[in-house]
C-alpha cells in the first residue's frame, strides 16, 4: 500500500454553508483520482469579548464538530469516502486555513461561506488563502463537479 504524507492531502475547509459542502463534494472524487487523503477541517474561536458566563455553559469545538459532522453527512450522505478525516481547529478560519496549508498538497474552499455579502465573488475566508496560501487553492463555485462525475 502505497504511503502518504501530511503534504499530499487535500484539505477541505468546511464551515457548514451550501458552499463548503459543494466544495467537499467537488474534491472527494479529486483526491480518489490523485490518490491523495482527504481531510475536512472547521476552525472555531470564540467571539471578542465573551462574557465569562457564556463561557462556561458554550461548548464552540463541541458545536464545530457538530457543524462538521451535519456537512459531511449533507455531502455524502451515510457513505462519507474512505479515509475521509475530519479535524476541528481552534482559531481564525483565514488564518488557521493558511497554517494548514503549510503542509498541505491543496487547500479546497468554496466559494462563499455564511456571512458577509452575498453578491461578492469571493469571501474574506477564500480571498484571504488564495492570496496567502502554501499550496494550490481550489476554490469551488456552484454545484459542479470534476469532468466524468455527476453532480
């Protein structure tokens, strides 16, 4: 069995809006065709200026994996692809994402996530690692799929 490094997976940054989930979509069936390992990573942080009593009762890495699970699960249904691994992150998504990419074969984003203005081309999130990024940026528009696979 032929072995991976951390440098030739496809990372696929996930935040639970329709555009992360068509961008998970878009680069399972790219990492079979590459033989890469696909990951799926949310960041989470907490708001500035929390008060310390919601600090105690909120679980955010909790939700984020929540978040995480709810869109693998829109994307694949019950059959998420093999070696499929899900990581949670504490930090910025932008920020976090380009560390990421430090040791990554692509990064997969799409192109909007959940905020912001929706007539935009790209959100802060993508802009910010295709411009900063260590590795190829992917960034999925629409509900396509790569050439030879059905939406």
């Amino acid at each position: 069995m032929e072995q991976h490094t951390s440098a030739d997976r496809i990372v696929v940054g996930v935040d639970g809006s329709e555009s992360s989930v068509e961008a998970l979509r878009y680069a399972a069936p790219l990492a079979e065709v590459l033989n890469a390992p696909l990951e799926a990573v949310i960041t989470w942080t907490y708001p500035p200026f929390t008060p310390a009593d919601l600090l105690a009762e909120w679980h955010p890495e909790q939700d984020a994996e929540q978040i995480l699970a709810d869109a693998v699960t829109a994307a694949f249904g019950e059959e998420p692809p093999s070696g499929l691994t899900r990581t949670v992150l504490q930090g910025p998504p932008a920020a976090t994402l380009i560390d990421v990419s430090e040791t990554s074969g692509m990064l997969v984003l799409g192109s909007r996530g959940h905020g912001g203005f929706v007539g935009l081309l790209l959100g802060s999130v993508s802009a910010a690692c295709a411009e900063h990024a260590h590795c190829p940026v992917l960034i999925v528009h629409g509900s396509s799929a790569p050439a030879g696979k059905a939406a």
